[in-house]
C-alpha cells in the first residue's frame, strides 16, 4: 500500500501538533507494512490555481506552472493509493498551503459536464486516490470541525474516497496534560494501522483520540492567563516554549490551576502531603495542595496541621514560580518563609529547579 501523508501545518520544530499527530499516524502505517511518505508543504514551492485552464485544453491533465507540485506532487498524488491531508484548522477549515495543493489537482479531471445524484460534475481521467482527513483545532468542542468536515465530504466522499476524519480538539491544551496526550497518541498510532489493513477507522479508536480532556472553565482560564503573560512579556507563542516560560498567574485561582504542572509530585512516592500557601499584598489569602500518589489536589483555603507552610507576598512567589526570580536566594534573604518539612518541600520543588 502506497500512502502519501500531505502536512500543510507552517510549523515545525515541535510546534505543530497537525504533525505531532501525523506522526504517530504514519507510525501506526508503518508498522502495518505500508509504504509511507510524509511530504511538508512548507518546504515546497506551489504556486496558485490561476484559473487559465491549459491543464483543460493545451496540455491535458498538466498544469502551466512549473513548480514542486508540477514536477513531482502531483505524480506522487496519481501514483497513491491512499492521502492523508493533515491541516490545521484556519477559520473552521484547510489552511492555504492545503487549499493550494487541493486546487491544484485539478488537471485529473476533463473539462466536460456529467449529472450523478442529481450534481453536476467534471468526469475523471483516472481514479484519484483514497483520502483521510486529519485536523486539530484549539477549541475544545467537536463542533469545531463542522464546516471543514461538510467541505471534506462534498469533494472526496462523492466518489467514496473518503475513509476517515480524524480530528483533535483542544490540541494546544492536550499537550500539556501528559497522561492524555499519550492515550491520544497510543490510538492515532492505532488508527495508523487500521488505516492499512482494512481502510477505515474503528469507531472505539475515533472516540480515544477525540475523547474530552478539559472542561471549558478550566479551558478558559489556563488559554486566557497564557495569552496574557504572552501579550504582557511580548513574546509570540514560540518564543515563549523556546523560554519554557509558564503562564504568569494573577490570583489565586488561576495559581491553583497553573502551580500544580511545576510540582514533582512523584518524587515523594505514596506519601500523602499536604502543601500550603498563605499570601499577602495586594492578592492575599491561603490555599492548599493534597499531593498522594502522584497526584495533586488544588483546594481553597487553609489546612490543619500541613506538612509544610509558605508564606510569602503574592507577587514574590509568582516572581519565583516564573523564573524572575531565584526562590534560594529570596529564601535565604528572608523574603518568605518556610514551616515545616524543608528537605520535603525541596524534593517537590525539584522539577522546577532542574
């Protein structure tokens, strides 16, 4: 089986998720026997339609322009078996780089008009190859893909070419959230391998890699505080993974939600260890962590007898947690203070400081 696995993501070096998920798509290919290759559009040159039909009337089924898609995409295109076409998802639909690409496949059709289903169509000079879908998207709903999904059926489900939607909501979310992402991409490798032996995937391993990670407050309020710290530090998104920056919290809530993801919450094992805060200045109050057994539970207010208790100015510790400054230092400068088990707090905080 020859499959030709199109990205049209922009992004690369990690960046994207389009190719995150292709990636193990093909693996899953791969390992079936298949023969895969991954084509990234953003390394070709591929120039617009530009309506002229010649591809119609002076050189049938080839194009005037002569560029990578002339030249060598679209023999691999006719040549396929199978395509994937991975986008991002750009205004509910394929990006430009995939719109392209798509409209320039148009010389595999004749210029004549035939009714089927009551439509009127072109006639084909061969049989194109099947298509899969893939997209992400950062929304968190389904419903997300909707228009894209109506555009994807109208041009290759006519023929019955369409073997799969793939689609990944919260995709920017998902990759913060470890456990998920691999469960997500254990069934993308899976899907990769359905894909080769029987043309389809299963609707069970659809629903593990579409499954809901994240509720839309908790969406809402970790998607706006990293926008804000983005706009307040002036970086792009880019830059701010190439800083392994983290978002900046800015009350005590969004703190409960972000401080979690920077604790080394298996260093201490099966032990169950309650962390508390207690802030002051102009955000004040208290809260508390129960950490047990890798996992941490952000609760408001204070706790009986925790095992360890910081105090500490707000905008201090938001200062430390973000890398503006150093918690050490500030600790032995007595900006904050500690009460309870230090070597263990050290222990939790390790990942911060490695």
């Amino acid at each position: 089986m020859k499959i030709l696995s199109i990205n049209s993501s922009p992004r690369g070096g990690g960046q994207s998720k389009t190719e995150l998920m292709l990636n193990h798509l093909v693996e899953g290919m791969q390992e079936a026997g298949a023969d895969v290759e991954v084509v990234n559009l953003r390394e070709k040159k591929i120039k617009y339609c530009i309506g002229c039909f010649t591809c119609w009337t002076k050189t049938p089924g080839k194009c005037i322009h002569k560029d990578d898609m002339t030249k060598e995409l679209f023999p691999k295109w006719q040549n396929s078996d199978l395509v994937v076409y991975a986008t991002p998802l750009y205004h509910y639909s394929v990006n430009a780089e995939m719109k392209a690409f798509i409209e320039r496949t148009l010389p595999i059709l004749e210029p004549f008009f035939e009714q089927r289903d009551k439509r009127t169509v072109h006639p084909l000079r061969q049989t194109p190859p099947d298509a899969v879908v893939l997209s992400v998207a950062g929304f968190l709903e389904m419903s997300v893909f909707d228009q894209l999904s109506s555009y994807v059926n109208f041009l290759f489900g006519r023929h019955m070419r369409l073997k799969a939607e793939i689609y990944r909501p919260a995709a920017e979310t998902l990759s913060r959230m470890e456990d998920k992402k691999q469960e997500v991409l254990e069934a993308m490798v899976q899907a990769g391998r359905e894909l080769v032996t029987s043309r389809k995937v299963s609707t069970e391993t659809l629903n593990q890699i579409q499954q809901p990670i994240i509720d839309f407050q908790t969406f809402a309020q970790m998607g706006n505080l990293y926008w804000k710290t983005c706009i307040a530090e002036g970086v792009t998104p880019k830059e701010f993974q190439e800083k392994n920056m983290i978002p900046r919290p800015d009350s005590i809530e969004s703190f409960m939600l972000v401080f979690p993801f920077g604790l080394n919450s298996e260093a201490i094992g099966e032990r169950k260890t309650i962390l508390q805060l207690d802030f002051s200045g102009e955000v004040n109050g208290s809260c508390y962590f129960v950490i047990e057994r890798g996992n941490v539970d952000a609760k408001k207010g204070s706790k009986e007898n925790p095992d360890i208790t910081i105090e500490t100015p707000f905008d201090l510790w938001m200062d430390i947690i973000t890398g503006k400054a150093d918690g050490q230092q500030m600790f032995m400068e007595q900006k904050y203070t500690v009460k309870g088990d230090l070597p263990l707090m050290i222990q939790l905080f390790q990942k911060e400081t490695n």
